[in-house]
C-alpha cells in the first residue's frame, strides 16, 4: 500500500480544485431527498407514501436524464452540457414551493432529469486529469469525499427545515445547486484529452460515434445495480433493527460506523498497487450483508455493519475504475451515465423488494435480501466472465489494469 499518492493528487491544483468543487456540489443534492420528504409531510399534509412517490419520480427523471447529460458532455463539452441543469435548478426549486403536491410530482421529475451530474463530470474528469496509474486512487479520493459529503448533507438539511421552515430550505437548496453548477462551469475540468480522437462538435457537424456498450460494461452496470442492493438492505435493515430494539436514537451512531469504515476502505483500496475485479468485490460486499441482522443489539449491530460498509467504496470505486479502462474517451462520459442510471435502478427496484422482507419477517431479512441480491448478481457475471471473450482483459487496451486473479 502506498498512501502517498493522496498526497501527489492533492499536490495537483486542478485535481484539489475538482475534489473541493464535488465536496460543496454534493451536499445540497444529498440533502434535498430528506428536505422534500418533510416538506410533503409537513407543509403539504402529505403522507410518507405520497412522499415516496415523489422521491421516486426524482429517481426516474435522473434515471432517464444521466445518459442523456452525459451524452452532452462527450459531444458539447462540459459547460455546454452543464448549462441547461444550471438555469432547469434555478427554475425548478422556487416553483416547487408553490406548487401543490400534484403538481411537484412532475417539477420532482424534471429535478432529477435536470441534475447536475456530479457524479459523471468528476468521474470523467479524473479519467483525463489523472494518469492510469493513479486512477484507482483519484476514484477512492472522490468516494471518500462523498462519504463525508454524505455524513454532512442530510444533518444540514434537516437543521435547515427545523430552524427555518422547509421551503427556506428548498430556496437554499436550489441556490446552493445553481453556485455548484456555476462553479464547475467556472473551473472547467477537461472532459478529454489534449488532441482526443473525438472533438465536441460544432453545429451542423454530424460525429461518427463510437460504439461502447459490450458485454463486460454491461456486467460493470450490474454489479453498480448490485452493489446498491446491498447498500439499501443496510440502510433501511438498520433503521428497521433500531425500531425493534426501541433504540432509534442510536440511528446515528451506526450510521457513523457504516460510513466511517466505508471511508476507510476507500482509503485503503486506493493505496493499493493492484486493481481487485469488482465481481470480487461485490461478492464479499453481499456475503458480508447477509448476516448484519445476527446483531440483536446496538453495539453488535454496529460492529457487524463494519465489513460491509469497509466494502462499499472499494465496489464503487472498481466499477468506476474498469468501466474507464473498457470505455473509450470519447463515450466516457455517457458510460458513466449509465453507471449512475445502474445506481438508480439499483436502488429503485430493491427498495421495495426490500421493504416487503421487513414487514414479512422483520428488520433481518432486509439484510438477507439486499445481500442475497448482491451476491446473486456478483455470482452471475463472475459466471459470464469465465468465458474467455467476455473477460474485462480481452476488451481492455493497452496499458492494462493488473487484477487480482
């Protein structure tokens, strides 16, 4: 392990610069889903049902939209690309509070298609910026990052909401949103190569694309859907455990160790010297899920949490990794796209699947589920990657990622 190579990315000004900007860009949009929660609850008289409707067509519309903005980004260019979510987020947030509830299901949806794509621009940028080398540890570096964004968002949004109301912070939200925006368009991070194969292009101009769907990149994208399985049995088993045990004030504190030890893996798998395959990853991320639920009080429910969540950004943080090694520059940015759509869809199908385990046998088959469906998944595509040409080597170019075999 070699930690040092954090300290020669933050060394880099327009490397420190992207980190910084991915930081403050992430809080508000992590803090906006608990925001709207409450503001149908509460301004609106809603019901957590109605609520979940609206969270969920925030996830359709950014289901729908990461492809497409990322798609804009390898053909126009990052601040050609970024400018419609900027002015869409500007609009969007004050008519929400105006709106009723049936009129903010829509406004929820095109939020989510209008996000900016945080995610897909730091991402893509630290592909070109960084050298191979030192990918793995420019991408465990941004999952660490939005770990502690993660940590900060929610908290902030509900500060928010109890010392000023909810639509305050829904104006606060949507401004913090547009200066994210505003900054990234600012600083510009390159989104290709000096003198790539594939120019933004002009108006009038048509592009030859080239193709970047294979059979490897769509396993990646089941194992990013797999990998929030795992990630939403934890999340809602914990809170469901916690309400069994009448010990919801300690929410917080399993939380922190959840996070904290995912910060720690990401930490550590980026200090490594060699690559391990994501299928890998996810088996042990779904394997170690499995039996948090054996945890009947609060203190070993928050030690079994620990593994799965030392998991969680070295998965992430892999299938970020291959799909910049398979995918070429020029469709980069769609592909990372898709992988935050794969997010999505996981976490939009399990969530129900999910919520049916717990009222069916209790807060330990959240666990079950979410970690049978990861380790499912993993078992799949290793299945598909014994076949020769669907190994991830056979599609890589040069420069190839060493895995641990």
């Amino acid at each position: 392990m070699a930690f040092s190579g954090y300290a020669v990315l933050w060394a880099d000004r327009r490397v420190r610069a992207l980190f910084v900007a991915a930081f403050f860009a992430r809080i508000p949009a992590l803090a906006a889903p608990l925001v709207f929660t409450l503001y149908v609850v509460e301004d609106l008289d809603g019901t957590y049902a109605q609520a979940g409707i609206i969270a969920a067509a925030t996830t359709v519309g950014a289901a729908i939209g990461s492809p497409w903005r990322g798609r804009l980004i390898d053909r126009l260019g990052m601040r050609r690309a970024i400018l419609p979510s900027i002015v869409a987020v500007a609009i969007l947030y004050p008519v929400a509070t105006l709106s009723t509830y049936v009129w903010l299901i829509p406004l929820s949806l095109l939020m989510g298609r209008f996000l900016i794509p945080v995610f897909s621009i730091v991402r893509l940028s630290l592909s070109v910026m960084v050298e191979e080398s030192r990918r793995r540890t420019a991408f465990s570096a941004d999952s660490i990052i939005a770990e502690a964004s993660f940590i900060i968002g929610p908290a902030a949004g509900v500060l928010l909401v109890t010392q000023a109301g909810a639509d305050v912070a829904l104006y606060a939200i949507g401004g913090c949103e547009v200066l994210a925006g505003l900054i990234f368009w600012r600083l510009n991070p390159p989104t290709r190569s000096p003198g790539g194969s594939t120019p933004p292009a002009e108006p009038g101009h048509v592009v030859t694309r080239t193709p970047f769907m294979s059979v490897p990149v769509v396993f990646l994208f089941l194992i990013s859907g797999g990998t929030m399985a795992a990630l939403i049995g934890t999340d809602l088993g914990i809170i469901a455990e916690l309400r069994e045990l009448d010990e919801v004030g300690a929410i917080g504190f399993t939380y922190a160790l959840w996070g904290l030890s995912s910060l720690v893996g990401g930490l550590i798998y980026g200090s490594l010297s060699r690559s391990i395959r994501p299928t890998y990853l996810l088996l042990a991320l779904g394997l170690t899920t499995i039996p948090v639920g054996l945890g009947g009080e609060v203190w070993s429910l928050s030690l079994w949490v620990i593994p799965t969540g030392f998991l969680c950004a070295p998965t992430m943080t892999a299938a970020a990794e291959w799909i910049a090694k398979l995918v070429p520059e020029e469709r980069r940015g769609e592909a990372m796209g898709w992988q935050g759509t794969a997010f999505t869809i996981g976490a939009a199908t399990s969530s129900p699947v999910v919520g049916v385990a717990i009222d069916g046998v209790g807060a330990w088959g959240a666990f079950v589920v979410g970690g049978a469906i990861a380790t499912g998944i993993a078992l799949i595509c290793w299945g598909g990657q014994l076949i020769p040409a669907y190994r991830p080597e056979h599609y890589a170019s040069v420069n190839e990622i060493s895995p641990v075999e």
